[in-house]
C-alpha cells in the first residue's frame, strides 16, 4: 500500500509531462489519470487502517492517507473527470490537459499531507497550475483575474510559511501535532494562510471575481476541488489538536453566514454560485468530524452547477426569468438546486443531516438561518421558466451525468439519514426559502457593495484577519 500510495502521488506529474509529449493522446491520459485517482480514493473505504508515512524524519515529509482524505481524493477524481469530458470536443490544446492534471495532482498530495512543509510545496504548485488555468484565454482580463489570484496566494502563503517556521522553531517538527502547544502567532499566521487559500470569511473574497470570471471548466474546477486544498489542512489540525476546534467551528460559522447573505442578494448566476462556494466551505468546517462527505457532496453539485450556468443563456438572473431553458438542462439544473439545498433522495441531504447532528448547540442557530439562505438562493435557478431550445457542447452531458450520477450515489453513505423526523426539517426549511423568495427576494433591487472584493483592500482585509486570529482567537484560547 505504501508503494501504490507513492506511486500515486508521482503519477499525475509524470503524466502531465507525458501529455507534452504525445499530444495526441492529451485527453485520453488526464482522463485515465483522474479516474485512477477516483479508484484509489474509493479502495480506501474499504481499508479501514489509515496509513501514515514517515518519509524524511522530522524534516517532513509526513503523509496520512484515510478516509478524511478518501472523500477529498474521490471528490477530486471525479470533478477533473467531468472538466475534461466537458473539454472533450472544445478544441483545449495539450497545454491546457497538462495544467489540468498537474493541478490536480497537486490537489491530491495536499489531501494526502500531514506536515506544514510539503503542504506549502503541495500549495504553492496548486497555485500556479490554478494561474495558468485561469489565465489560459490569454485576455487581458483573465490574464489579470490570474494575476490577481496569484498575488493574493502567494502573499497568504508567505505568512504560512512563517508560521510554519516558527512551529519548526518550538518542536522541532514541521507536523500537524506541533501546532499543539506552538506560539500564538506561529498557529495566527498558518491559519491564515489556509483561510485566505481556502476562500474562507473575508479573507476570501478573493474567490468571488476569480471564480465568476474564469472559463466554465475552470470555475468548476476551482469551486469543485481547489478551494478545498486549503480546507482540508484545517478539517485535518481540528480533528488532531483539539485546542484548534472552536477556532476552525467560529470560521465555519462565520463563513457560513458571509457567503450566503452576498448569494441572496446576487443577480449574476457565476457570482451568485462563486458567493455560495464561500457558504458551503462553512459547513465542512462546522463540522470537521464530518466534513469530509460534505466537501464531496460539494464538490459534485457545485462542479455541476458552474458547468450548467455556463450553458444558459445569460448570466443576468433577471434575464433568465424572461428567457426559457431548454427542458433537459433546466431538469439538470433543479437537480442540482435540490441537491445543494438538502432535498431527500440526494447525497446533499444526508451531508446536511449529518454535519446538522455534529454542530454544537452554539452553532446550530446560525447555521440554520445559513440553510434557509441556501434554499433562498437556489430557488432563482428552481423557478427559471422552461422550454427553450439546448445550446450544451457535445461533452456537456457526458460531464453533467458524471455529477448528478455521483451525489445519487453518494446517498449509500449515510442511508440513515433517511428517517421521518430528518426529512421533515429540511424540506421545512426549503419551503420556508421558496416562500421568503417569492415573497421578498424576487423582485428585490438590492446591490450590495463589492469594495471589499477590490484588489487594493484584500491584502489590508488579511491583515485584519490576523490581528483577529491573533488577539481574539488564539490567545484567548492560551495555547
């Protein structure tokens, strides 16, 4: 196992080089690639025993492969298949596949990750693969969104590896366990790296602009599996050092609430999903113990999702309201709504069920009033007439199918879920959202300001959130 282990990780490079090679063979390699990784993931849920590998003594490199990251690993796997059959026939060149793959190779070793030195090496070629993907049109405007994205994570991961050093300093281990007991500005600085990486509260209103205007396979790809790069990190730090939780639990809260009040008000689609990704990463941290099935569930509706909004046919939600959607891609659409809401009979049921019986009483109001704006928010994608005519490319439903097949799927994981007093809540909550949409969100004209999101003030807003970690979390916490 620990050879296969290994040789997985390698893979995707060797591969992503290999597809330079034969270019002709590009697609059909970066789909076998991400496959083999969904296979990987799915045999370790069968394989109880977690593995850990010690590769290079204290120094790192520390790997902890389980189920946690079984659930990542799959997400991971299965969102890159659906990007590249979405490619399949839009005339992508090599470059494109290989930047696919090596990102998502990256992605899969900061899933595997257990030391603060290879995460941040893990990070940072996630972080340029994402650049490259993002400024592939070669537009001046892609080309600064990329630059933009680049910037603001390479300055958060400054700040990382600062305060992976000093962790190094007091313990002399670049381990997760040596956040316990590490200086308070050491745990500050890591985890805002993470959150800024991770598009996590403002910190990450980085994410909005950069996804919404990206390509639609990329938007997917970046809401799908990259954010989650930088939350896995700390769904992992929660679960091993317990002083860690209340901190990863406020963020998610925090997170939570940010995300959905900006998606309420939303009248462009991508933004609107961009605003929701923020959202949702708040319920995989409220929750670490189960943040992983959520982080799945996810990661394939919310692919799904960017990948239709980029087959309708306007991004202007008022617009939409006007223009009828072709009745299989409106179909699709739903499905995915319902999904992401917490409709019965979809994998985003159970994960809102189970990360509802893992919050804490403290948590539980505020994500309840999250769930409400989920279902206020996707009840404008719900209610879109129906009846136009298709314009999907040739992969689109190939990739579409592999989503929504994926969170029908995905409901055997926690079957349980599927009791009287379980259903009732949550399509409580959706018809509450249906209702408050109708009658007060529908026709509303409210903007709210995107100043925050402007490139000038998102340095300062991480600075910010250091001084909060810093003062209000950590040392509070006296750890």
């Amino acid at each position: 196992m620990s050879t296969i282990t290994i040789t997985w990780i390698a893979l995707p490079f060797f591969v992503g080089f290999s597809i330079y090679l034969l270019p002709k063979l590009d697609r059909y390699l970066a789909l076998c690639m991400a496959f083999a990784s969904a296979g990987y993931a799915l045999q370790l849920f069968f394989d109880q025993s977690p593995l850990t590998l010690q590769l290079l003594d204290n120094f790192g490199v520390i790997l902890t492969v389980d189920q946690l990251s079984g659930y990542f690993i799959l997400t991971n796997g299965l969102v890159t298949a659906a990007v590249i059959l979405y490619c399949w026939h839009s005339g992508k060149t090599a470059f494109f596949y290989a930047q696919t793959i090596i990102l998502h190779g990256s992605v899969n070793a900061a899933f595997v990750c257990s030391d603060l030195i290879s995460l941040y090496v893990a990070l940072e070629v996630s972080g340029i693969a994402a650049f490259l993907l993002i400024a592939y049109p070669r537009t001046d405007r892609s080309i600064w969104v990329g630059l933009r994205y680049l910037f603001v994570s390479n300055v958060a991961m400054l700040f990382y590896l600062v305060g992976a050093v000093l962790v190094y300093q007091a313990h002399h281990s670049f381990g997760f366990a040596g956040l316990r007991g590490a200086p308070p500005e050491a745990l500050a600085l890591i985890f805002l790296g993470l959150l800024t990486k991770g598009g996590i509260f403002v910190s990450g209103l980085w994410l909005p602009l950069t996804h919404s205007e990206s390509e639609t396979p990329v938007s997917a790809m970046l809401s799908g599996v990259v954010v989650k790069a930088g939350v896995y990190p700390l769904v992992r730090c929660a679960l091993m050092v317990e002083e860690v939780d209340p901190i990863v639990r406020i963020f998610g809260v925090g997170t939570a609430l940010l995300g959905v009040f900006y998606a309420v008000f939303e009248k462009d689609t991508k933004r609107m999903l961009a605003f929701h990704t923020v959202s949702q990463l708040g319920f995989i941290l409220a929750a670490p113990a189960v943040g992983g099935f959520y982080a799945l569930t996810h990661g394939l509706v919310k692919s799904a999702l960017f990948l239709i909004a980029g087959v309708l046919p306007s991004r202007n939600l008022k617009e939409l309201q006007h223009q009828p959607i072709a009745t299989p891609i409106w179909i699709a659409l739903v499905i995915a709504s319902f999904s992401i809401s917490g409709f019965p009979l979809l994998s985003g049921f159970g994960a809102k069920v189970l990360t509802t019986k893992n919050l804490l009483p403290w948590q539980a109001i505020a994500m309840n009033i999250a769930a409400l704006g989920t279902a206020i928010s996707f009840a404008k994608f719900i209610f879109l007439p129906l009846g136009g005519k298709a314009d999907a490319k040739p992969g689109f439903w190939a990739a579409v199918i592999l989503l929504i097949g994926g969170l029908f799927l995905a409901n055997i994981v926690y079957y349980e879920a599927y009791t009287f007093t379980n259903i009732i809540k949550p399509l409580a909550t959706i018809g509450l959202g249906w209702l408050a949409y109708f009658l007060i969100f529908k026709h509303s004209i409210l903007k709210l300001p995107h100043v925050l999101e402007q490139f000038e003030h998102l340095i300062g807003v991480m600075s910010l959130i250091l001084l909060l970690l810093f003062w209000k979390g950590f040392a509070w916490l006296g750890i």
